[in-house]
C-alpha cells in the first residue's frame, strides 16, 4: 500500500493536516507540490483516450512544479509525433469495452466516430503492437497465467479483424 506525507516544509492547513489529496506531482520531477501551486498545460498526446469524453481524446494535461519544468514537459510533447492510427485504437478499444461479444467493424467505427477505414486502421496499429509484445515477452495463455518478465503490461489481445 502506497503511503503519502506531505512535504516536511509544507505551509498549507491541508499539509498540517496530512491531507495527500492536496498535493499532486511535478510531472517532470515527481516533486509533491500543493495542488494550487502546480503549472499546467494541455499538450497533443495521441495515446490519450479520455475515458468517457470523446472531445478530450488527443489531449493530455501535464503538470510541473516550475516554468522550467513544464516548458519542459510541453516540448517534449511538441517534439513526439502523434500517431493517428494509436488515437483510433484508443477510441475502438473504449467502445470495445462495453462489449463482451465481437461488434461488426461498421457498427464500432459509428460508435467510435470514425470511418471504417480509420477504426480498421487503429484495430491493425493495436494488433501489430500485440504482436510485438508477444514476441518480445511470449504468450501469456500458452505459459497457463500472467507472469510479469520486465515490468511490462500486457496491451491486451488483438482486437478483431473485420
């Protein structure tokens, strides 16, 4: 379990408190910071799938401790290609999880809000990512159960092909 402290310098009443729900972390340092003090941006981030709003998909929120940090944060976002084809996959595996039976490519693709050739293209960029994993770390359901070999996540199984 995980145990947080504020910081020993900490002015705030919520820090005298202890109250952790008043910090966040510098997302470029990791340094506990009052939340009210924290810089923000929304910086481009084609792996950020908002869990429930559609609108917020592409956009992820970066916070830092100082200008410097999150001038830092922001260019290193500036400088990352956003890869469509991942935005896809977020948006098909979101709708895919509501699902415990296959959905036909059409139906996900109106769901999704994409055409059947971008919901296709997301469904081939995630396969081709499962394939790397599994050739890097093996297949979990041959070995009989999940074993973590690097520190790695499973991305999951490929998504149905159409």
């Amino acid at each position: 379990m995980e145990h947080f402290e504020p910081p020993a310098d900490g002015s705030d009443d919520a820090a005298d408190a202890g109250d952790a729900s008043a910090y966040d972390i510098c997302d470029h340092c990791g340094l506990a910071v009052l939340a009210q003090d924290l810089l923000g941006a929304l910086v481009p981030d084609s792996s950020a799938v908002h869990a429930s709003d559609p609108e917020l998909d592409g956009k992820r929120v970066v916070t830092a401790c100082s200008a410097g940090h999150l001038a830092m944060l922001v260019e290193v976002y500036r400088s990352r290609p956003f890869v469509p084809e991942e935005q896809y996959a977020g948006k098909v595996s979101r709708t895919l999880a509501d699902y415990d039976e296959p959905v036909p490519l059409s139906v996900v693709a109106a769901l999704c809000g994409l055409s059947e050739d971008q919901a296709q293209q997301g469904v081939d960029w995630h396969n081709a990512r499962a394939r790397e994993w599994r050739a890097r770390y093996g297949d979990p359901e041959e070995r009989g159960h999940w074993e973590d070999p690097g520190g790695s996540e499973d991305p999951g199984g490929d998504l149905p092909d159409r």
